[in-house]
C-alpha cells in the first residue's frame, strides 16, 4: 500500500473471457461469456473497459483495441483446484485451495443429510436437485406456501440452498433453518462452502420474485487473507456485494450490503468520494446479477453488467487502473488505485497460474 493511497478491487461476476485449460474437467469447454455476448448483439458499449485495455485482451466485433490503454492488462489462470465463487475469491486474497468444496450437482444431497434437516427443522423437504433460482420457484413454490414445506436445491457451486416465502414461511424461520443446514453441514463428507438462504414473495406461478434479504452462511476462510493483513496493518477494508458473506466478515473493516446491482454501483461511487487508506473490494452479483448473468441472457447481461463500469468514471491524472481477465468464463477484475501519474502503455505480464493482478 506504500505506492497507493486506496486501492479499489472490482469483480465482475461471471463475466469471462474464454476457458483455462482444464475447462472440461469442470463441465466449462468452450466457455468465453464475453465473446459470445460480442457475437450475439449488434451493440456493445464499454467505453471505460475499452479505454482500460479490454479489446487488446479479447477481441471483441464491436470494441476496437485502443493504442495507448490507461491501465495495465494481463490474463489470470486460476491455481487453486475448484471454480466456486469462494474458492476464486479466497485465491484472489492470496488463499491457494487444494482440496475442492463438496458440490451435488449431478445427486442431489444425500438421504441421511435431508433426514437430518428434515428431523431438525421440522419440515418436510422438497427439491433437492440441482436448478436455477427461478426455474425451482416457479415449480415448487406454491406447493411450499400450501403445505409448509421446505424447498431445498443445488447449483454447480458448493452450495445448499433453501427457499422461503417472506409472508408463509417467514424470514426468521427461513434463517434458523439455514443455521441448522450450515451446522449439519459442517461434517467433511457433506461439507459445502455456503448454505444460502433465499427468501422470496408472490403467490402463485410467474409471480415469484426473489428479495434482497438474501443471507449466506459461508466457511471462513483456511487461512489468513490479504485481507487480514490489510487489516492487521491498520489500513481500511471496506466490501460491497457479497464480500462480506465469501469471506465471513474475515479481515473486513466496514461491510456494505447492495440490494441490487444499481444500488452496489451507487455504494461504489460514493466511497470512491471518501477520503479512506486501504482496499475497497467490489463484487457485482447481487439480485438483479444473479438472475440474469448465470442465465446468459445476453443483451440483459450486457445492458445490466457493462452499465456498472461504464458508470464508473476514470479520471485522467488520478487513476491507475489494471485489468485483468480470468479464464474459464468466471470474472473478470478492475483493479484501480488513485494517485497522481501519466498513464503508460505498458502491459502486464502474463501469469501462467496466479491469482494475483499485475497492477
């Protein structure tokens, strides 16, 4: 932190260029979410990540390299085994994984699990399968607000998740069954990096929205972070989004929740107006993300997720920037640091397996 007074780290969920090189052995060939975007719509304006370098990573139809980019470029190759959001962002603090996160996609989860969370909770399950938020909602939601029961399912990430009607089920019951699923979760064998509690409203199919009042119960991380030592240093560790669920509350000096994707752009923006000495770590997946990016619905993807960067204004003279791209379809990152210099044209090495930025 000597040569920055603030540093600003910003995820751009999902939003991924092209796949590592094991890709198929986590079901992800062929995967290059930015360039399929490119490909598919007439339009594609990100102004701020093309001045930054973006079109001289990837190629992209509509966005034209720039001479001299305001930042430094590089591309990232995940080292750590697993592609989970936690595993990603625990190795972006500096936290290797080895042993991957337990996932049930392709089952389900376990008889013995379920009984256990049906005995303990007092409510029968429903679900248990891998699906889209939505998609889980639409089927078996009005069976849950009619019987009580429980909807219980799964993604491609290490995650148990419950769904609970905010007037039916309530909130705090929904909670205190999510408290149950991450203690019965604990035990290796069934051991998932979150429990996530997804809290929804309507009645009846197609009028099924999902809320803000969303909560995660993650592991903390194995190890010290970056984060701590920011911390432990004295320096400030402000988050916005879900940084503070990835990550547990570990090594955070200041937590800010975003209700939507407009709201965690606002955050951002206000904070890059405050006088602070330390890191201000960003991740864009909150409501509005979550349903449209790991949807790939494209032109809404575009529309919702490029808008946050392009609001994002790049001041001449006051901002470092470095961009880097993560392969395997994942993120992509903007790291910026405010002090005074004359940007150079100088791109970063490349990192054949890092974690880290070249900024």
């Amino acid at each position: 932190m000597k040569k920055y007074n603030r540093i600003f780290t910003i995820v751009i969920d999902s939003f991924g260029a092209g796949a590592m090189p094991d890709a198929a052995e986590y079901g992800d060939a062929g995967t290059d979410t930015m360039g399929h975007i490119s490909e598919s719509v007439d339009e594609f304006h990100i102004p701020n990540l093309q001045k930054l370098g973006i079109a001289n990573l990837h190629p992209l139809k509509q966005v034209a390299p720039v001479e001299r980019p305001m930042g430094y470029y590089s591309f990232l190759k995940e080292a750590s085994t697993g592609k989970d959001t936690m595993t990603g962002h625990w190795e972006m603090m500096g936290l290797h994984i080895t042993k991957p996160f337990k996932t049930f996609t392709e089952t389900g989860f376990p008889k013995e699990l379920i009984d256990e969370l049906e005995k303990r909770t007092g409510h029968k399950v429903i679900g248990n399968k891998s699906a889209s938020g939505t998609e889980i909602l639409d089927e078996l939601a009005e069976e849950e607000i009619a019987t009580g029961h429980m909807i219980v399912y799964t993604s491609a990430d290490s995650v148990l998740q419950i769904c609970g009607n905010e007037e039916t089920f309530g909130l705090d019951e929904l909670y205190r069954c999510c408290e149950i699923a991450r203690d019965i979760t604990m035990k290796d064998e069934w051991k998932v990096g979150r429990v996530i509690a997804r809290p929804y409203v309507g009645k009846k199919k197609g009028e099924f929205k999902r809320t803000s009042n969303r909560h995660d119960y993650a592991l903390k991380p194995y190890g010290r972070t970056a984060l701590n030592a920011l911390k432990d240093a004295g320096y400030d560790v402000i988050s916005v989004g879900k940084i503070f669920d990835i990550f547990d509350g570990e090594g955070l000096t200041e937590s800010n929740k975003s209700k939507s994707s407009v709201h965690g752009m606002e955050q951002t923006i206000e904070i890059s107006k405050r006088d602070f000495k330390g890191l201000c770590f960003v991740c864009r997946f909150p409501k509005q993300m979550s349903v449209l990016f790991h949807y790939r619905i494209r032109r809404n993807y575009q529309r919702l997720g490029i808008c946050f960067v392009n609001r994002l204004s790049l001041h001449n003279g006051k901002l470092s920037a470095s961009l880097t791209r993560q392969y395997s379809a994942r993120h992509t990152f903007i790291n910026i640091g405010t002090y005074n210099i004359e940007f150079r044209n100088k791109p970063c090495k490349q990192f054949p397996s890092s974690g880290r930025s070249g900024s």
